[in-house]
C-alpha cells in the first residue's frame, strides 16, 4: 500500500517563493538552466508595477528533445522537479479494476506500474518493454480522496487565498473516476467528498462573512455551447476577452454568492442534476460535457495578513503612493474542471445523439492537446481560439493561474492506447510554465462608500437633534405664553362677570315679584273673560238652529230647480241631436244630387264613344234613386219626430214658468228670514271681536313675562360658563403636566422603536434565509418530477402496450359465457381463456408492484403531464388497476376519477380517450361510483365523446360504460336527460359489433331495471327507450348473426314486454309476434322461458297471438 505522506509547504514560504526570482523547472542540460535564469533576472529588473510577476520561458528545442520519453525500453525520462511554482503540476490516478475488467483480463497483466514512492510511473508495452514516467505525483488505487486534495488541489487552493488565480482540472478516459476525484458530493460518507467539496470548505474556513466575498458560478460545456448549470434556461452564454487585460468573462451567467457549505453543496446537487449525462458500455453514468466550476473570492487585506506577508512584498507594496491607511482587496478566481472522457466510438458504442456529443467532445479535447502541444514546444502560435474550451482555459495553461492537473487512467491492458495519449498529455502539460499575479488592489470605493454613509449619518443625526431641540423650545414657549394670557384674562372675566351677576339676580328678584303680583291680578280678569265666553256660546248654539231650518228649506228648492235643469238640458240635447240629423240628411242629398249631376255629364260624354256602359249607368242611376227615395223616407221621419219634439218643450217651458213662478215666492220669504240672521250674525261677530282683542292683549302680557324669565335663566347659565371655564384652566395645566410626561415617553418609545428596528432587520434576514430555502425546496421538487418522469420510462417499458389489456374486464367477461356446441369447443376456450388469464394474472402483478413502488398518487399526477407518451401510459395503469374492486375505492378517493373525466372532457388524443373510457367503464361496474360518476357529468362527458369520435375501440369503450349506468334505475332519468340513450343509437350507427353488442347489453339492462321496479310496485308509466324511438332499433338487431348481441335485444324485448303501458306500441310494431318466435327460437332456455311468461301474463298479448305464429 502506497504512503501517504506528501510535501507540504506553508502559505508564507509559498508566498515568498512566488515573488523570489525562479529558474527554470524542467532543465534537460546545463546550459538552458543557465540561460533561463538570465532571462528571469532580466525580467525581474524591469518590473515596477503593483502587480508582483513570476515568469518562466519554456525550454529550448534541445531540452525539449532531451526531455521527451525514448523508444529504448525501460528507460525513465529525467526532469528537473525544483520548487517552481509557475509550473503546471500534473498527479495521476489509477483506479481499481472493475468487475467487467476482472472477468476479460484475467489472463493479462495490467499495464501499468505505480511507484508512489519515487513519484514514478511504468508503462508496459509488452512483457519485454516498458516505458517510465515521472509525475508530481502518482496516486495509487488505495488513496483516499483527502490525499488527493492535498496533494492536488490544495496548495492551488491556499494560492487563491492570497491572491493568485488557479485552476483545478481532470483529464483521462471515460470511466476512469474523473468525476469521482473532483465533483463527488459524499452524502453519504464524507470521507468520499471530492475536490470541489473541499476546496470550498477550505476556503470558506479561511474566509469571514462579514469583510471577504465568496461567489460562485457553475457551467457545462455541451456540444460548443456553453450553458448555465444553475439557471439551465440560459443556454449559449457568450465568451467576452477584456481587451487591455485579457481576462474571460462570460455575461449572463448567474453567480451566486455562498452563505455556507451547506449552501454550496445543495448548488452542487442543482447543478448536477442539470448535468448531461448517458449510459455507454464503457461507463453507466458517462458525462457528456465539460463541467466548469468558477469561485471568486474577494478578500479585504487586515493587519493580521499584511504582518503575515514577506519583507519583499512590503518592499513592493511601500513603493506605492499613498498606500497608509488604505484598505487593499485581493481579488483571485479558482477554475475546477472536469473534463469529459475521451472514448471510442468502437469500444462505447455510441449511436446517433450520443455519437453527436462524442464527436464535440473528442475535438474540443483535441483542441486543448494542440494547444498544450503548442504551449510545450514554445511555438509562436497558440491555437485558443478553435475551441470554447481552450478560451475559458487560456489564463489556466500559459496565462497567469497556478494550474494543478490530475490525469486518470485505468490499469486494464485492453485500453492501452488511451492510457498512453493520457499518459504524454500529463508529460506535454508538465512543461508549461505560467506567470503567476498577485492581484491586489486598493479599496479606494468601499473606503469612500464607508467614509460617506458615516459623515451623512453623523450630519443627519446631528440636524435631527437641533431641529426637535428648537422645536421643542418654541413648542414649550407658546404653551407658556398661551397659558398665561388665557389664564390672565380668565381672571379679568371671572371678576367682572361675578359683579355683573350679583347686580343682575337682585334685579331680578325684585321683578319677580312685580311678575307674580301682576299674574294673580290677569287670573281674576281671565275667570270673568270665561263666564261672558259661556253666554256668547249659548247664543251661538240659538242662532246654529234657526240656520239649520232655513238650510232645509234652501236644499229642497235646490232640488226641485236642479231636477227640471237636467230635464230641460235633455230636452236641449235631443233637439240638438235631431237637427244635426236633419243637416247630414240634406248633406248627402246635395252630395247625391252632384254625383247624379256628374254621372249624367259623363255619360252624354261617353255614349258617343261606347255604347256599352249605358246598361251599367241605367243600373247605377236605378240604385241611386232606390237610395233617394229612401233618404227621402228618413227625412219625413225625421220631420215628424222634430215636430213633435217642438210640442215636448213647449210643455217643458209651461211646467218651467210654473216653477220659476214658486221659486220666486219661495226667494221672497227666504230673503226675509236671511236678513234676520244677518243682523244676529253681525251682533255675535262684533262681541267675538272684542273678546279676541282682550285674549290677545293677555297673551302680549304674558310674552313679555316670559322674556324676562329667558333672562333670568341665561344670567343663570353665564355663571355657569365661569365655574366651567375655572375647572378649564385646571384641566389645562394638567395637561401640560402630561404634555411633559407624554415627551419623556415618547424619548423612552424611541429607543424601543430602534431596538424593533433592530429586531425587525434580524427577521428580514431570516425571511431572506427561509426563501431561499424555499427555492431550494422548488428546486428539489423538481428533481422529484424528474424522478418521476424517470419511473415513468421504466413504467413505459413495464405497462402492456395492447389495447385490449385495460378493457373493462368484467362486464365483457360475462359475455363470453355460454353453452358450448362440442367438448373439443370447450377443451379449446379453456386453454384460450386459461392463459389469458395467466397472461392478465402477470399483467396485473407488475402494475400493482409498479404501484406499490411508485405509489397511485404519482401515477394520477402524470395524468395532467404534457407529454402524450406519459399520459398515455399513465392512464393505462389507472384502467388495469380500476378492473380489480380492491384498486376501485382508492383510485376515487385520489381524484383518479375526477383526472379521468378532464381528460375526456380536454384530451383530443384517441388512445387516451378509449383508455380512459375504459377505465371508467370499470369504475361504472361499483354502484356508489356510479352515482358520483352522474354528479360530476360523466354522462353528459360520454354522450359528448361518442360524437365526436369515429374510433370503434373508443364507441366500444364509452358504450360498455354507458351500459354499466344504465344499471342502476335511480340513474335512467338523468341519463336520458343527459343524452346517453341517444348516444347508444348514435354510437349503434357504426356499423361496428363489438360496439353494438355494447349497446344492446345497455338497453337489455336499462329495461331490466324498469320492469324490476313496475313488478316492485315504485315505477309507473311508459318506458323511457320507448319515447326515444329504441323499439324499432331492438327489432332491427333482432335476428343478427352475434350471439351476444341477439340475447341481449332478446333480454330487452321480453323486459320491455312486460310493462303494461307499452302494449299499444309493442303490438304497433308487431313485437307479439317478436315474442313468440323468442319463446320458440331463442338459443337460451331462461329467455325463452321469460318470453312465454310474458305472453301467458298478458291477456292483449294473448289475443294477439297467431295460431300460425307457434
């Protein structure tokens, strides 16, 4: 077992040797030491900057030559290993073998030997040659992944901390460990974390939260384009050069800021799970692109650091201007790449998309080993620029990172070939020499922020405290000030008004007693005012009689003149009437008389013309004349009426002179009695006058009385506005009490807001942490879906693809029973259906151990995936597991039937229409899941479905669920209604037998369910299929050549036969006669038995019936 003690060297000589002057690590002869070590010196004399440089040339050709591994076997290659930290370091790895390669190579050798020891490697060509190699390091298949660390990655890693860039990669073969030895999480174990685990934990322990910045971006490099692992919608980043300095950065690329090691490795398993990756015969789990992982690390410079740097960077750091007192940052970035295997396309056997990504994987790898060739022998050209790969790489190999590689290779002797090009890619890559930066920088804008917020606080602050002290003042003066005037001049009030006062009640009680002696001298004048009121009224009461005796009178005369005017207006009106007559009678004779003018002018025109319209005139003229002769009559009516009329009113006007005669006697004796009740009228008013003058000047008395008790009480109340206003002021200088005490609060209220302040930004942070966990959870939720969707491949690859599999099972079952034509038919339908039902027996158990394994809650989620191919599979699990009653309860209580209905209601694909038909074909067999299937419209869903498909396995399906419903008789109105019945005629129409023995099997249920009720006494009526017209189709299908169906429009008839209200339209048809060759010819004894039944109970039918029928 190989040791495990490594080279160790601390940050402060590793630092000291970086800005030392270097020699030239790999010397192939004397002479090209030499010559690289003038050239340093050169170009350490002529440095000045802030930036402390290290470069190296590359050896000469001759070196190089000297260098490279000789075809002499077993002969080792000789470099100079110093300590130059500018060369790029290369360790390899050998991993175990696997089982494959122990069962293959169990006749051979491996073809390699480590010696961790002497830091060496032998390669064997054969039994007889071998060929060594020296590494920085080799690592056998028993070291752990801490030694790796250590060894590779972790002096790149205390680098970065002070300030250098550096870089991390992995390269070998496909499978040989490559993301075991740099992106391992070790969930599980944490002995197994691998380098980018540990190289952040590295430098989140060096690192404090509060000064120094940790952020991190994750990419892939797939097929050229570059693509953000923790934001996987962002896809083709683009790669931008800065122009003066030459760094690489890539715009649009998340970066995120690391809390803790927590957090980063929760980044890591996002980025991963984002990560392309295939299963080839060489690796199950081989990476299809180049994962590159980018930490920026910002750290600010504090003493500690600065007393721990070396004399030569403070010599460096002194020459700066100005450089006292201001903060430095240290700005470094760490690459960690993990390299895609290079494969074979022989050995892995790649094909179509995956042979696409090998192809981009092979030349971006290619391009990096050009480059690296380039780099080795010094060549004036470097070729970065034909892959994104070598751009993102350009500071990692020749640029200014310290650069750590850590190639794997496999000990099997089959891939010799690519371990030897792993092999010379380590040899070529350890004689690049970079020139390692320090960047450090001043802080001058974190100084100016800090400096800036501090004085615009302390201003702030210091304007707030003058303007609430000169507040306060001038608030504190005016309420003084206030306070004294009102209370002065509350004082002056006070004095006069109780003065006032004083003067005011004696005045008012000596005019109180004038007001009372007064009043008792009006209560005498008031008693004799009553007593004179008393005698007016019985006066009043005398004359009201006598006015009562003359109204008699004057209402009886009223009468009489009333009743003759209304006569004699009678009398005006018919008189009116009948000249009105009179005038319209000579009206139309004068009209007539023109029209008989007219006709005779126009005929002494016309008859020189046209002899023919005399007949029609002598015609005419005989008919007018008819008329006048009858107008004439009218007339003399008329005449005689309005003579005697004239008689009428000359007796009206007689009777009339009469009354007027009586009337006038009758005005002469009133006109008497009228100016006797004047002059008594006259005397009352002009004593009722008078007395209302003397109320009236009571009452004036009586209003002045009053006004001077208003005075009284207001004087009252004023005294009362003065003891109010007293207590006013008391209660004011209270308040000022409080005013000081509320001030004192409020001082002590403002600490405790700054403290919730405080608090509330605590929780704002919290809230800030707990939403990222959020995202966290989201970001978990949808590995979940993708696991999912995982189980769904295998679900796919499990589930039955045929059709007929997640039929509904049981009623079609029933069907297929009956009696066998020969032993040999029945031997051969037992072994057919014996190994169906073993075949649906296995079917059943993988679906139920794929639902066990998955679970039915998962499976129903799928049914709203958008994936046809996933939905499809899905719902047919869910029909296979509705055919079992145990499976029914569960998948309704999930929801499985309300995914079930959407899809019929919003799926257009035919396969997931007829399966989910099917599957709620099984459901509709439960009686309690057919009543919810008719609450949530699932009749209506249906009838829908069966119109708007043209699919006999689809009909089929929605006609064997239709006919499970029509099961139920609670159920038959509202499948009527929701179009069900017509549904199964229309779906009938396709001509299909599978389907119509569906519908026939429906109708035979439908009519057993009703005719069960008429015989229990709960239904009355005329069948329901009767009133859709189903009699006639049953009559049709009566003789059909299927069994199955002909029993079932068997069954119907004799069901619907039995209900006495359907025997007009039985016999109409001529179902009797149906009946009776039922009775005869049917291939079942129970429904011929049922068929004469129904004729012997019916007597209509029995009339009916043909002796030459039987």
């Amino acid at each position: 077992m190989a040791s495990n003690s490594t080279v160790r060297v601390s940050s402060r000589a590793a630092e000291r040797q970086l800005l030392q002057t270097q020699t030239n690590p790999l010397h192939g002869s004397s002479s090209s030491s030499s010559r690289n070590g003038n050239s340093q010196q050169n170009n350490n004399s002529n440095s000045n900057s802030s930036h402390s440089a290290v470069r190296s040339k590359a050896p000469p050709p001759a070196a190089a030559a000297a260098s490279r591994r000789s075809v002499t076997p077993s002969r080792s290659h000789s470099f100079d290993f110093d300590n130059d930290h500018g060369r790029v370091r290369v360790a390899v790895r050998s991993r175990p073998r696997n089982a494959e390669e122990l069962i293959l190579d169990a006749d051979f050798n491996d073809c390699v030997e480590l010696f961790p020891e002497l830091k060496r490697l032998k390669l064997k060509k054969n039994n007889w040659s071998s060929e060594t190699y020296r590494f920085d390091e080799v690592l056998t298949e028993t070291a752990s992944q801490k030694r790796v660390y250590e060894v590779v990655a972790k002096p790149v890693v205390q680098s970065v901390l002070s300030g250098y860039n550096g870089t991390v990669m992995a390269y070998g073969q496909t499978g040989t460990g490559k993301t075991y030895t740099v992106g391992k999480l070790g969930k599980d174990d944490a002995s197994e974390r691998g380098i980018m685990v540990r190289a952040l934990e590295d430098i989140l322990a060096s690192t404090t939260r509060g000064s120094d910045i940790v952020e991190v971006s994750y990419l892939q490099l797939y097929m050229e384009s570059i693509q953000d692992l923790l934001a996987p919608e962002k896809i083709n980043i683009p790669i931008n050069e800065d122009a003066k300095t030459g760094e690489i950065s890539l715009p649009g690329a998340s970066v995120v800021k690391v809390q803790d090691l927590d957090h980063f490795s929760e980044l890591l398993q996002i980025g991963e799970a984002n990560r392309h990756a295939a299963n080839t015969k060489q690796n199950t789990e081989s990476s299809r692109s180049h994962a590159i992982l980018m930490v920026y690390v910002r750290r600010s410079i504090n003493q500690k650091a600065e007393d721990e740097t070396t004399s030569q960077e403070k010599d460096v750091k002194s020459n700066l201007s100005g450089g006292n007192g201001i903060p430095r940052v240290r700005k470094s970035k760490l690459l960690i790449v993990d390299l895609a295997g290079s494969e074979r396309l022989d050995k892995s056997g790649s094909e179509g998309h995956l042979l696409e990504e090998a192809k981009f994987i092979n030349l971006s790898l290619t391009s990096l080993g050009k480059c690296i060739n380039a780099l080795a022998e010094n060549s004036p050209h470097i070729p970065t620029r034909d892959s994104k790969l070598t751009r993102l790489l350009r500071d990692s190999f020749g640029g200014s990172a310290r650069t750590s590689l850590i190639i794997t290779i496999g000990p099997s002797g089959q891939h010799h070939a690519e371990t030897t090009s792993t092999i010379m890619f380590g040899q070529r890559a350890m004689k690049i020499v970079n020139m390692v930066k320090l960047k450090e920088e001043f802080d001058y804008e974190s100084l100016c922020r800090k400096l800036e917020t501090q004085v615009d606080h302390l201003t702030a602050e210091l304007e707030r405290g003058k303007k609430l002290r000169e507040c306060e003042k001038l608030d504190l003066e005016k309420q003084l000030k206030q306070c004294q005037v009102s209370f002065s001049e509350s004082e002056k009030n006070l004095v006069t008004r109780s003065e006032f006062l004083q003067k005011e009640n004696t005045r008012l009680e000596v005019e109180m007693q004038d007001i009372l002696s007064e009043l008792e001298s009006q209560k005498g004048c008031n008693d004799l005012m009553r007593d004179r009121v008393s005698q007016l009224e019985i006066c009043l009461n005398n004359s009201q009689q006598h006015q009562l005796e003359n109204s008699t009178y004057q209402k009886m005369l009223a009468d009489t003149t009333q009743m003759y005017e209304k006569k004699i207006s009678e009398l005006i009106k018919q008189l009116e009437n009948e000249c009105a007559r009179c005038e319209r009678a000579e009206e139309r004779l004068n009209l007539t008389k023109n029209l008989l003018g007219d006709y005779q002018k126009s005929i002494k025109q016309h008859e020189s013309e046209d002899s023919k319209y005399q007949k029609v005139l002598a015609d005419t003229t005989q008919m007018y004349e008819k008329k006048i002769a009858e107008l004439n009559k009218l007339l003399d009516d008329e005449r005689s009426h309005f003579a005697s009329a004239e008689e009428q009113l000359d007796l009206m006007k007689k009777l009339l002179s009469d009354s007027q005669k009586s009337i006038e006697q009758h005005e002469v004796e009133n006109s008497v009695y009228q100016k006797a009740l004047a002059d008594t009228t006259q005397l009352y008013e002009k004593k009722i006058a008078e007395l209302i003058k003397q109320v009236e000047d009571e009452h004036t008395r009586l209003e002045g009385a009053e006004e001077q008790l208003d005075l009284a009480n207001k004087l009252l109340s004023d005294q009362q506005h003065l003891m109010q206003e007293l207590k006013e002021i008391a209660e004011l200088r209270m308040k000022l009490q409080r005013i000081c005490e509320a001030h004192e609060s409020a001082q002590t209220e403002l600490q405790s807001l700054k403290l919730e302040h405080k608090n509330l930004s605590r929780e704002k942070a919290i809230l800030s942490e707990e939403l990222h966990d959020m995202k966290q959870a989201l970001a978990a939720e949808e590995k979940q879906r993708k696991s999912i969707e995982h189980e769904l491949d295998k679900l796919k690859k499990s589930a039955p693809e045929s059709d007929k599999d997640f039929e509904d099972k049981k009623p079609f079952g029933k069907e297929n029973i009956g009696n066998g034509s020969s032993t040999f038919g029945n031997l051969k339908g037992l072994h057919k259906s014996n190994s169906s039902k073993a075949a649906l027996s296995s079917q059943r158990a993988t679906i139920a151990k794929i639902c066990e394994e998955v679970g039915l809650k998962k499976i129903l989620q799928l049914l709203t995936s958008e994936d046809s191919d996933v939905q499809t599979h899905a719902v047919k699990v869910i029909a296979n597991l509705a055919a079992e009653d145990i499976n029914q309860e569960k998948i309704v209580e999930e929801g499985g039937l309300d995914a079930l209905l959407m899809l019929l209601k919003s799926s257009q694909n035919t396969t997931v229409l007829r399966v989910a038909s099917g599957a709620i074909a099984n459901l509709a067999m439960n009686e309690l899941n057919q009543g919810l299937i008719m609450s949530k419209g699932g009749g209506q869903l249906l009838a829908k479905t069966a119109f708007k498909t043209d699919d006999p396995q689809t009909l089929r399906m929605v006609a064997g669920a239709l006919a499970n419903l029509c099961g139920n008789e609670s159920l038959h109105m509202i499948l009527k209604e929701d179009g069900g019945i017509n549904a199964l005629l229309g779906m009938a129409r396709s001509g299909n037998n599978d389907v119509i023995a569906q519908v026939a099997r429906g109708m035979a249920n439908f009519a057993k369910c009703e005719s069960r009720g008429i015989i229990q006494g709960h239904r009355k009526g005329r069948s329901l299929l009767i009133e859709d017209g189903v009699l006639e189709w049953l009559f049709s299908y009566s003789n059909t050549a299927s069994a199955s169906t002909r029993r079932h429009v068997e069954l119907a008839l004799c069901h619907l036969a039995q209900n006495d209200n359907n025997d007009r339209e039985f016999i109409s048809c001529g179902g009797v006669r149906e009946l009776v060759r039922i009775s005869v010819e049917s291939n079942r004894e129970d429904i011929r038995n049922l068929a004469k039944k129904t004729l012997k109970m019916n007597p209509t039918f029995q009339a009916e019936v043909n002796p030459e029928w039987l």
